[in-house]
C-alpha cells in the first residue's frame, strides 16, 4: 500500500509542471508543452488517495 508521504508532489515536481511562470510564447516544443500540461501524475496519486481511503473506510461500513 502507498504511504501517505508518497502521494505528497515534492517542490521539484511542482516547479517541473508550473504553467504560470513560462512565457506567454515559451520556447518549448510540442512534446514539451503536453508534457508539462500532462496532469496524468495528479490523477494517478489522486487514484491512489481514493483507494486508501477506500480502504480504510471499507470495514466501517
């Protein structure tokens, strides 16, 4: 099972996916610009908070 750290972003993989600071015509190629708009890395630890959560909840019922 995931640790609860392991699903906190480190400031490195925030600073990686900012859109706010590029430049309002980054010098970026396509490919570089989907990645950096990719969301896959948030859905996939949101996923995984659920399932915890899922988990932990399931006997209470």
């Amino acid at each position: 099972m995931t640790s609860w750290s392991d699903l906190k972003f480190t400031q490195q993989e925030l600073d990686a996916k900012n859109i706010t600071d590029l430049a309002d015509r980054p010098n970026l190629s396509a490919a570089e610009m989907k990645e950096r708009l990719d969301c896959t890395d948030i859905r996939v630890r949101l996923n995984a908070l659920l399932d915890r959560m899922d988990a932990m909840f399931a006997n209470q019922e």
